[in-house]
C-alpha cells in the first residue's frame, strides 16, 4: 500500500500523474490505517454522517431566527463562504458513509480493483474540505474572531470542523498528495467568483450590506484583488501542505508501529523456538531412536 509505505520520495509527489483521481488501493478508503475491525470504521463514518447532518440543519436554523433581518432571507445562509464549506463537509461525510455502507453490505468490504467513479468523487470532495476546512480555522481566529461575539454555531464551523479534519486524516487509510492542492484551489477560486457577481448583481449580507465579507470589497479593488489572490494561490495551498503533513505523520506513526509489532512478533518466535530446544535437548536423538526401533 503506497500510503503505508515510510520513506516515499517527495519527487514522486511532483510527477504529473498525481493531478489525477486514480489510486493503486481503492480499498484504502473504506477503512482504517490502524486495521481496526471494520464495525469500528463502519461507526466512525456513521457518526460524523449524523455528527454533520445534525449541526447543518442547526446552523440554518439558526441563522434564519437569530441573524436574518426577515425569515425569508435566511436563504443567504448559503452566500457565506463557511456555510458553503459546512455543507459541502456535510455532503462528503453523507457520501462516505453511503460508500462505506454499500461497500460493506454489498461487495463484502472490498472496493474495486482499479478506482471506481464514486470513490474518486470522494477523494476530490475530501481534498477540497480539508484544506479548506483548516484555513477557515485559521483565518477566523486570526482575522475574523472578535470577543464575545461567538456562538456555538461559530465554534462548530471555524473550529470543530478542523478538529474533524486532523482526526480523520489520522484514523482512515485514505491518502494525501500535494499536487491535489489544485482542486481546493480552484474551490476557493469559485467562490470569489459567485461573490462577485452575487454582490454587482445587487446582493447583500444578512445585514443588508453591499458585502458578504468587509475584507472582499468589490468597490476597492486593489485591496481586494491582494486578498483573493493571496487567498487562492498561497492560503489554500499552505492549507494543503499543512493537511499533507498530518497525513505525513500518520504514514510515520504507522510505519513504526507496524515495525515494533512485527519485531515483537520475531522475538516471540524465536523465544517459543528456544523453549523448544531447552524442553527438548535430545530431540533429534529421540527421533532417529525410534527411526532405528521401528526397523
């Protein structure tokens, strides 16, 4: 398996094959990298499904009483680039769980031997939330967090979310590479798009401003274009260094424990060989005894 394999050379990383969705072990994504039972998995998956679903429906909920100006325009829930985010967490845990399920219900806990459609579709959906995810995280609470004006809801979607992030990359067996920054890329890309034309086509924010965020203000456009372009080309892609470097660690920690526990295992071994030999001194001598008796 390439993502348990320690020592993998960083050039590799780099070849132009790696832009692609196509992976060796599609199995790789429908289990641990710990080799835990696959109930185990099968639990992990379903409680981040209902974990997702459930703060969703809160956040829009919420949202429509306590920050819209009028019930109707709880619709721009969906113009915010960390609700958009949320949502599409909530989509990839519904779409892993769905994959998870099906794979074990259905072809015996065994995906594919070359990588099917819905297990890249998940691959791509995982690259983009989780670099993503992490610098939301670290955007807000550097820039954005103003005391005394967070919420529960806020704390799910700047924080929590990351912490999910970190913790899947480090249970599954699902691989990171860096030349995936692209799709993250080209996510945050879009967004800045629909901001654009959402705000010129007369758009406003929940409270009735002319932006979405102070920070992207299409009527200063120099400043606004520094922000979306350190957004796009260096934001994002330290994101997905940083998510690579989880994913780093997972590989090490696997590594050297798979390496402790096999060397275990020959120490075992070659203890149950040597409390053969002591119990049994003259075995040989027995053997070729009983050979000579029996002629």
């Amino acid at each position: 398996m390439e993502n348990s394999s320690p020592g993998r050379s960083l050039k590799e990383e780099f070849r132009p094959s790696k832009f692609g969705l196509a992976y060796p072990d599609p199995d790789a994504f429908v289990r641990s990298q710990w080799h835990q039972p696959k109930w185990f998995y099968f639990i992990w998956r379903l409680f981040w499904f209902l974990w997702h679903i459930g703060w969703i429906i809160a956040s829009g909920v919420y949202t429509r009483k306590n920050q819209a100006r009028y019930p109707e325009e709880g619709a721009k829930w969906f113009i915010y680039f960390t609700n958009i985010t949320l949502l599409l967490t909530t989509l990839t845990c519904t779409v892993d769980f769905l994959i998870v399920l099906y794979v074990s219900a259905l072809r015996g806990g065994t995906v594919l031997d070359t990588t099917p459609w819905y297990v890249k579709l998940l691959w791509l959906m995982y690259n983009v939330i989780s670099s993503v995810n992490i610098v939301i995280t670290v955007v807000y609470w550097a820039v954005g967090y103003h005391a005394g004006n967070t919420d529960v809801i806020s704390v799910e979607a700047h924080t929590i979310n990351s912490a999910f992030i970190i913790l899947n990359i480090l249970v599954t067996a699902m691989p990171i590479q860096i030349l995936h920054c692209i799709y993250p890329m080209v996510y945050a890309a879009l967004y800045f798009l629909f901001n654009f034309i959402y705000i010129v086509a007369g758009g406003t924010d929940l409270q009735g401003r002319t932006v979405i965020y102070s920070s992207v203000d299409w009527n200063k456009p120099f400043p606004t274009a520094v922000v979306v372009t350190l957004g796009v080309l260096l934001a994002v892609p330290v994101g997905h260094v940083l998510v690579f470097a989880i994913y780093t660690l997972r590989v090490f920690l696997y590594s050297k424990v798979n390496s402790a526990s096999y060397s275990l295992r020959e120490s075992c071994l070659r203890l149950t060989n040597r409390t053969v030999d002591v119990n049994n001194p003259h075995g040989n001598e027995n053997i070729e005894m009983t050979n000579s008796a029996a002629v």
